[in-house]
C-alpha cells in the first residue's frame, strides 16, 4: 500500500519517500518540547527548562503558604484574625530582593544564549527561504538550485472539509510536503527569510528557528545540525497567514556533507537543462532523482523579479 | 429655605422613567453600570458561542464542521469580542456602579457623557458582528489585525475598523469619566490613600486607557488608509515597514492587556481581605505596585514581537525589562497571601472566585516569566504555549475576578441574598473545567501546535480533544452565572446593608439595594472611619 502510494508521489526525492515509509509512530500525550538536533536547541531547550523549574520550585512555595493558610486560618476551625498584621518592612524587602536575584541568576544564561543565536557570522552555506499564501520557497544561493515546497497530496486530500479521509490514515497527516529542504549537517547555514505576499514564520522546533518572514524585509537566522543528526524533521508556519496558514508545513531533510553536496550536484544539474551533460550525472546521486520530478521542481521553482 | 426644597424636590426623582426610554435616556451612575454588564454578558456569550465552534472543529484531527476561512474569522472575533466586548465593559460596568459608591460621590462626574459611551457599544459590536453577513466574511486576519494580511479582508474590514474606532471612543470618555470623578468628586475625607484598591487601580488603568487607545485608533486609521486611500504605511513596496505596525499596535496592545488585569487585581484586593476578616497587606505597596506594572506596560511591548527579527540590543532590552514585570507582581501575590496570613477565612462565592484567581493567575504569571526569555520565546512564539499563557491570566485572571466582584456586589446591587449552593456550583466546574480547558494546551504548545490552525497533526490529537471536552464543560457551567443573577433580581433573602461579615468600605454604609440616588449628602466622617480598614 505505502509502496502504491509512493508510487504515485510527483516528488522521486528520498525525502518523500523515507517519508512515506518512515514508521509514523508519534508521540501521542507529549509534554514537553524536544532537544532539539544542534547546540542552540540544546541551549534553549536547558535555558527552557532552568526557567520552568525555577516556576516549579516558586510555585511550590508560594502554594505552599496559600495552601496552608486556607488549611490553618480557617473561620470554620475557629481561627481567629490578627488584625494588627498590615505590614512588615522586613518581609517586604525579602520578597522583593529574593525574586530580582532570582531573575538575574536567569537573566545571564538567558543573555549569553540570546547573543550566540545572532551571531550569523563564518556560515559556509546560504539558502533564501520565501513564504508565500501558501507554500515555501527555497534557493541555495549560489547554485541557483530553487526547491518549492508544498503540503503533500495526501494530507491535502484528507484535510478537505468532508474529505472522509481518517487523518491517522495519512503519514505524518498535515507535516509532510512534496519537496523538503534538504540540508547538510554539521555545516553552519545562514538562512535568508522573507515573504512574497503576507508575514508568514519559518518555524523548526528541532532547531529552534523561528523567525518571520516579511514581505520587503530580510531577516537571519542561522543553525548548524549535529553530525550525527541526519534525518526529517518538521516544523509549521507560525504566524497566521490567512486561510491555509495550518498547512503550509516545513519539512528539512538533514543529510551528511558529502550526500548534500552530491544531491546538491545533481539537482543544480537537474535545474539547468542547457547544460548537455545534466541528464547524465543524475545517477551519480545518493538518492537518485528523475528526470520527470525535477522537471517538476523547476517548474514549480517560483519567478523571482 | 429654597435650597432646601431643591434638594427635596431632587430626592422626588427617586423614581426613573418607565420601560426602555429609562434605559436609553438614563444618566445614572446604576443604570449604565447595569447596562454596560448586561451587555458585558452578552458578549460574553457570543464570544463563547465562538469559542465552542473553535474547539468543536478543533475536538479531533481533520476539517469536520468550517471552512478554514470560517475558523479564522472565528478567532478573530472571538479575541475582539472577548476583550472590547466583555472585559472591558464588564470593569467600565463595576466601575460604574461602584467608584461613585466607594468614594462617596453622588454620580459619575459627566453623565451624559456616561450615556453616551455606553450607547456607542452596541452600535459598535453591530458593526462587528454583521461582518459575517457581507461579501468575504468576518474579519479572519487576527485581532491583531497585522498587515499585509489584515488588507486582504472583505467588506468587513473598514466595518471592524470603524468598530473599533467606536469600542476606542467608547473606552476614552469612559477613562475621562473615571478619572475626573475620582479627582474632583470624592467625599471629603476621602484621601487619596484612603481610597479602596479597587478605585486605585481603576485611576492608573484609566490613565492607560487614555494614553494608548488613541495609539490604537492610529494604526487602524493607517490600515484604512493603507487600504483606500493608496498609502504605504505598512507596505514595503511603498517604503513603508509591516513590522512598524506591530510595534504601534503593541504600543497599545501591552498596555491594554494591564487594562484588562489591573482593575481585577483591585477586587481581588477587595474581595480576599473581607473574607479574611483582616486588612489588606501592604496597602501602600500595593498602590506602587500597581503604579509600576503601569509604567513598565509601557517599555515592554515588542516582547510580543521576538520573532520579528529585532537586533540584538532590542531583544535583550525587552527581555530584560519584561522580567522586570515579575517583581512588582510577585509583591502583589505575596500581599495577597499575607493578607489570608493569620486571618480568618469563610469560603463564599466571591471568596472562591478569587482564590481561584489568586492560584490561577499566578499559574500565568509563571508562563509569562518563562516566555519573557527570549531564546525560549523562539519556541514558545505562535503557539499554544502562549495561547494557554493568556487565557490563564485573562479567564481564571480578568474573568474569574469580574465574577467575584459580581458575587461580591450583588446583593447590594439587587437587595438581595443569592443561592449560595448555586454560586459554589457555578465556582466548582468552572474551576475544574478552565484547567481541563487550558492547562493542557501547555503542553501542545510545547510538543509544536502553533495557535489560529483550523486542523492539526495527529500527534496533538489526544490533548485537544481533552481540552476541548473542558472547553464544552466550561462552556455549559457558565449558563449557570445568568440563572444565579436572574433569580437573585427576582428575588431571595433580603440582604442587610452589610452583607459581608468582615467588609469594609462606603458601599457598605448604604442600604441594599442601594437606591437609585445615593451619597448626595457625603459621608460623614464617622462613615468614613467605619469604612475604612487600612
């Protein structure tokens, strides 16, 4: 069945298909974000969860005190008011000392994690990422290879109002696209981010990227992926952009260097028809691509003024 | 000897006018507080009614019930109607009623001016609503209306435009009307630190009112004219910038969302002390507390706007001044529990109501510390996180605050006892159920639903659908409020003029229900004394 419906996929990009046949168990009930799959995810994720505890041991204490008071001072249990108890110089400058040391001891990290995410210096690959109503653009700068990135047809069959189509019966139902965006890892990318039409966000949670994309305005972002962490990971438009905003999904597909360069390679080939020798150097790839559906992509490549 | 008989003619006019032309001609300070929460209510209703189909669509993955267009139309106005529809009136209400009571004024300082502010309301939720009726729907582009999306709207766009330039004048008069009556018309003896918390922070959330919604109705008249009158405010290709219209909004929008929170942190002021049979802790602090969330609302705004890709000094200016914001809240919450500290506790509706605040929104208060971090903001931007984040502070905060006061007032308002059983009904599913509801969207935020999508991936499917059953829970226990409220007006147990064992304040020295005209001879200074607690 899955290899039926492969079959029928415009897209002949591993990708799609690891995809497709990826096993589909999620994690249902989750509670928590992820780590994430490069050190500023990490960062944040630590960063995320010094904040949460630090919540959790207030709480317990503030609570604490609430809790015990309903409990103690009760008019029921003959409790009994002191109304003499307005006031106390010195437990007011405790609770406001304590929370401002608090807030700095969270405010250091919080710095230090905030300037390394701007520091998009020493990147060793660019790609332009373009949000439109509703689907994204990518061009690796340089080598002019362009990747239009839609919602699969699975999902966007199923997610027809009516459809009758069960979404559980969808592999990864509503986060899977045509094309993903394939990434090498271990390698620092600059992002470029913008949008044609409204604002739209570029939203990874494994990377910890989010970041707007605006018409007339480029903005940065950088990640740099672990070595190890090869793979698909995906990720959602964050900022409402009018009705199909909950499916233009973000699907990157994280390969070693050495397998991007040569996808990269084939696709830049693939793209530029005039060059004769383009056919010929599709089989050469790790994961082989048609004809057919790179003929596809670059239809699909957006016109760029 | 004639002045005599002026004030005994006056006190003749005892008795309004009958049926609807009351209603429409009345310059009483009761009747607009009346008007402004009836229609408080209603909007609460109709923004509910948004927020059931919300959830509905959201119960289970796939597009079952709308169109993804219909879905963002509703959110959109459910957030306006919510926030211009029944918060906002629901405090312009209590203030209404209870300001010239607490500070022993006759009357609101400008009462045709109070007419008017509140007649511009139902003109302007009409406009609103009937968006839903005309070519390209409701609005859908969020409330907050971000360009270029928000030009892409249909007929109704100047028509919410327009609405909310009417919701803004409404709110402004109803600011001017709060604050001139609070400086000029107080009792004598009545200082401005013997004032009730509750007028306190009705004062600074009026200053706020009054410097930002002109702000707001600033960047709507850009969208408009952006839209039809060829200029490029928001719009790049014309030199102008979308983000500037986030910063203008949210110039507005932060601020507003204390106006939204602050006068509840004045009933909950009023409300926990009398029903701890012990003053308010820290009644001072409390004051500057209030006054500095005031004067940081106005640093703090782009914090809504990490993503937008500030330079680094912006992000770390408004990270670090957002943090900020957890002092002199924090010293509130501890006032709070201080107050309940050695006291002497009953557990009555309006007692409960802001308990509930007190935990709930300090449940906020802990999501709001986390999101000022704007490394983690990255993650949290856009999602449920943040959407569990301000329904905590703005239900069980701004709501379930609105209600206590509501509890707490009402027999004076209407004369008389209401079901006490019924209240502790309407307190315990709502309180159960707004967890059900809201506290597991935490979680979807974090596992990476974003906010405003119609339908989503299967793995968010088992927490919304928990969170939509609390959602219709919620939903239903809160037709028990007007039934409670309804059957209080008709009826029940007189209720003494202090109905409250361990209040104190004016509102308390006239009878229940409290006549037509009160305090046309001010307070005496005895009244004052046995009023005042702090």
């Amino acid at each position: 069945m899955k290899m039926k419906k492969s079959g029928l996929l415009l897209s002949g990009l591993a990708a799609a298909l690891l995809t497709m046949v990826a096993p589909t168990a999620q994690a249902a009930w989750a509670l928590n974000m992820t780590q994430g799959i490069s050190a500023i995810s990490r960062n944040i994720y630590s960063l995320h969860m010094m904040v949460f505890w630090v919540c959790v041991v207030l709480a317990v204490l503030v609570f604490g005190v609430m809790i015990y008071s309903l409990v103690r001072f009760r008019k029921s249990q003959g409790a009994v008011p002191d109304t003499s108890l307005v006031h106390n110089t010195k437990a007011e400058i405790i609770w406001t000392a304590i929370p401002i040391a608090i807030l700095v001891v969270m405010a250091v990290p919080a710095t230090r994690t905030l300037i390394e995410t701007d520091d998009a210096t020493k990147t060793e690959l660019t790609i332009r990422v373009t949000g439109y109503q509703w689907k994204w653009g990518y061009e690796y700068v340089g080598s002019g290879v362009t990747v239009l990135s839609t919602l699969d047809r699975d999902s966007n069959f199923a997610r027809q109002l009516g459809s009758g189509i069960d979404p559980n019966s969808v592999p990864n139902y509503l986060l899977n696209v045509d094309h993903a965006l394939v990434v090498p890892a271990d390698t620092k990318v600059r992002l470029l981010i913008s949008a044609q039409d409204v604002i739209h966000s570029w939203w990874v949670p494994a990377l910890a990227i989010k970041k707007d994309a605006i018409p007339g305005f480029v903005n940065e972002a950088w990640f740099k992926i672990d070595a190890a962490n090869t793979g698909l990971f995906r990720g959602q438009c964050a900022e409402l952009c009018g009705r199909d905003h909950g499916f233009m999904p973000i699907v990157i597909d994280v390969r070693s260097k050495a397998d991007f360069e040569a996808w990269l390679r084939t696709q830049k080939a693939l793209q530029q028809p005039a060059d004769a020798a383009a056919p010929a150097a599709a089989p050469a790839t790790a994961a082989p691509a048609s004809a057919a559906n790179a003929a596809a992509t670059v239809r699909a490549a957006p016109a760029r003024s | 000897m004639a002045y005599t008989e002026t004030v005994d003619a006056h006190d003749h006019h005892d008795h309004p006018p009958a049926g609807i032309w009351r209603w429409l001609s009345t310059t009483n300070h009761k009747d607009i507080g009346t008007l402004y929460l009836v229609f408080s209510g209603i909007m609460f209703f109709v923004g509910g009614a948004m927020a059931m189909v919300i959830r509905l669509e959201l119960f289970k993955p796939g597009m079952q019930f709308v169109d993804p267009a219909f879905f963002n139309s509703m959110t959109t106005v459910h957030g306006l109607a919510m926030i211009f529809g029944a918060v906002m009136p629901a405090w312009v209400g209590l203030a209404n009623w209870m300001i010239p009571l607490q500070v022993g004024a006759p009357d609101m300082a400008l009462p045709r001016m109070n007419n008017f502010s509140f007649w511009l309301l139902p003109f302007a939720f009409t406009l609103l609503l009937i968006g839903f009726f005309v070519p390209g729907g409701a609005p859908a582009g969020g409330w907050t209306l971000y360009p270029p999306l928000v030009l892409q709207g249909g007929d109704s766009f100047p028509m919410a435009i327009f609405a909310i330039h009417l919701m803004g004048a409404s709110s402004i008069m109803g600011a001017i009307n709060v604050i001139v009556t609070i400086m000029n018309m107080r009792a004598p003896g009545i200082t401005l630190l013997r004032m009730p918390l509750f007028v306190w922070t009705w004062l600074i959330t009026a200053y706020l009112l009054i410097l930002v919604m002109p702000v707001l109705a600033g960047s709507v008249t850009m969208l408009l004219t952006d839209h039809f009158f060829g200029t490029s405010f928001f719009s790049a290709s014309g030199g102008g910038d979308p983000v500037m219209f986030q910063h203008i909004f949210w110039f507005f929008g932060h601020p507003e969302v204390y106006i939204l929170i602050l006068p509840a942190f004045g009933i909950v002021s009023e409300v926990i002390p009398t029903f701890s049979r012990k003053p308010l802790f820290g009644y001072e602090a409390m004051v500057y507390a209030t006054a500095s969330i005031a004067f940081l609302s106005f640093i703090v705004w782009a914090h809504h706007m990490f993503t937008v890709g500030m330079p680094l000094a912006g992000e770390l200016f408004f990270m670090l001044s957002t943090m900020l914001i957890a002092i002199p809240t924090g010293v509130k919450v501890f006032n709070w529990t201080a107050t309940m500290w050695r006291g002497s506790l009953s557990f009555e509706p309006p007692m409960l109501f802001a308990l509930a605040f007190l935990f709930l929104f300090t449940i906020g208060g802990f999501s709001g510390l986390m999101l000022a971090i704007a490394p983690a903001d990255f993650q949290y931007q856009d999602t449920y996180f943040v959407v569990a984040h301000f329904h905590y502070v703005l239900v069980p905060g701004a709501i379930f605050s609105i209600m206590a006061g509501v509890y707490y007032w009402l027999p004076k308002w209407t004369g008389h006892l209401y079901s006490m059983a019924l209240g502790k009904w309407h307190f315990w599913l709502s309180a159960i159920f707004v967890n059900v509801l809201f506290f597991p969207q935490h979680f979807l935020g974090l596992a990476g639903m974003p906010r405003r999508i119609p339908d989503y991936a299967t793995q968010f499917a088992d927490w919304n659908m928990v969170s939509s059953l609390g959602g219709f829970g919620f939903g239903l226990s809160q037709l028990l409020f007007p039934i409670l409220i309804w059957k209080c007006v008709r009826g029940g147990e007189k209720a003494p003029a202090q109905v409250w064992e361990g209040a104190h304040g004016l509102e308390w020295e006239v009878p229940s229900p409290a006549p037509y005209h009160t305090w046309q001879d001010p307070p005496s200074e005895a009244q004052i004394a046995h009023g005042a607690e702090h």
